[in-house]
C-alpha cells in the first residue's frame, strides 16, 4: 500500500510543480504557500480526526512538524520561484538520494541488494525523463540553475527523513494533523518577509484568473504531502521517496495520452525504466 501512495503522490507533483510555477507570474510564493497551508487546515484535520490522532506525543510532533513546514514546504516553494521549471524540477528531483542517504544514516534503514538495485534505476529514470534536451548558455551561466534546486533536494531530503522518524513513533496521521497547525506561523512569517497580504475573498473570485493556478498548485501539494505521508508510514523512506520523485514520467505520461505531444525517445526509456522498476520494487517489497 505505501509504493501505491507513493504513486499517487508523484501523480499529483507533476501537476503540482507546473501550475505553481505558472502562478509565480502573476503571484509572490507566499501567496501560493498560504492557500496550501488553508487547504491542509480543511483536508488534512479531519483526515486525521477521522483516522486517529496520538495526541500524547504531540509537543514532539509540532517540532518535527515546524522543521517540515520550512524546508520541505515553504522554502521549496520558494526555491521553484528562482529559475525555469523545467531546469529546477530536473535538479530538485534528485531529493532522494539526500533522503536515502540520510535514511541510512540516521533512521538505520536496511534494503535487500535487489531493492537497492531497482531504487536506483527509478532515480535514473526520473533524471532521464526530467533533463531537459537541450539548456540554454545563458541558464548555465546563472549559479542560481545549480544552487538552488539543489538546496531544495537537500532540505528535502533532511526534513523527510526527521519526519520519517516521528512518523514511525506515532502515524502519519499525527503528523498531518500537527504539520496543518505548524505551517500557519510559518505561512504568516513568510507573507510578512514577502510583504504580502492575505488575499481576500471577494478579490479572489473577482481576479479568478490570477489565482487559479495557485489554488491548483495548493490543492495538488495538499494531496502531495497526504500521500508522502502515508506512503512514509507504510514503506521505508529509502523505498518511498525515489517513487514520489518520479513525476517527471508521469508529466510525459499526460503528454502523450492527453495533448496528444511528441515526446523524445529518451523520455519514453526513462518512463520504461521507472514504471518496470516500480513494479519490480512492489514485487521483491514485503
């Protein structure tokens, strides 16, 4: 069940990623991060209510649950607001290696040869998809292009390790129902150092065309995090995380079956590759 969530979290970053960055032509990222932190407050609360929350461990959780709302949530919104979605979304989809990494490391995790085999032809995979044919000079001349993407995937990588570890101790639940409350002060500080205000009500149905994308982006990032989650509860992170990185391939996927696109042959071997190694990791996985 955790590599089906796992799954189903790549499917909604590959929608995700786009709309947001669409949103940033029009928005600040601070106002795409608090109407995330609305819809987690809506969805992610009775989730968990309905589920089961393990409130005896909940100081702890909010800890754990603050360090996620910064550098997984609101600095990777931010850091997708420096430089072409394509370039950053290539670079920023190496985050597994940082938690596999750090999984190891400090959550003691422990994959069969076979596993470890397969977890790294889905991160092949994902970066053969994800890499553009071509990058401009003038890209590569920004030390943005390398710098930020990459301290995203890093960031990443930490705080959903950390996560991982409070995860296992209590659920995913607890963990959403403190992580919807964590990310409220952190929203509002990061309006503040944007100086932005909070969009109202009557605005945002007046300019619908200017928020849009942003509430898309919210809602597809809601539905993200819940399936990470999930997915972290039920498979180890070193398993999870490659798969929930892979939605590159399903972006290409929606090319070809929705808009019809002519996509290169390398994208079609990298979608190959991830799709039989997702099958192979949910064969040889208990």
């Amino acid at each position: 069940m955790g590599i089906i969530f796992a799954i189903l979290a790549a499917l909604s970053q590959s929608i995700l990623w786009v709309a947001l960055k669409k949103s940033y032509e029009n928005l600040a990222p601070s106002v795409a991060f608090f109407f995330d932190v609305v819809l987690g407050l809506l969805v992610w609360v009775p989730f968990s209510l309905i589920i089961g929350v393990d409130f005896s461990r909940m100081g702890e959780i909010l800890i754990y649950a603050l360090i996620s709302g910064v550098l997984s949530e609101a600095f990777v919104f931010y850091v997708f607001s420096k430089g072409e979605v394509s370039y950053t979304s290539a670079i920023f989809s190496t985050y597994p290696l940082f938690t596999i990494f750090f999984s190891v490391l400090l959550n003691h995790e422990r994959l069969s040869l076979i596993q470890w085999g397969l977890v790294g032809l889905v991160i092949i995979g994902t970066l053969i998809v994800s890499v553009p044919e071509k990058i401009s000079k003038s890209e590569l001349a920004k030390k943005s292009f390398l710098i930020w993407p990459l301290l995203g995937a890093l960031a990443v990588g930490v705080s959903d390790t950390l996560s991982k570890g409070i995860i296992d101790k209590t659920s995913a639940e607890s963990f959403l129902f403190g992580l919807a409350f964590a990310q409220v002060p952190i929203a509002l500080g990061y309006l503040r150092y944007e100086k932005q205000v909070i969009p109202k009500i009557k605005i945002i149905q007046k300019q619908w065309s200017v928020y849009k994308f942003a509430l898309l982006g919210s809602a597809m990032n809601m539905l993200t995090i819940l399936f990470l989650w999930l997915a972290f509860a039920r498979a180890p992170a070193s398993i999870a995380s490659p798969i929930t990185a892979s939605y590159p391939g399903f972006v290409v996927l929606m090319a070809v079956v929705f808009l019809k696109e002519k996509v290169a042959k390398k994208d079609y071997i990298g979608f190959a590759l991830i799709t039989l190694s997702v099958m192979g990791i949910s064969y040889f996985s208990p």
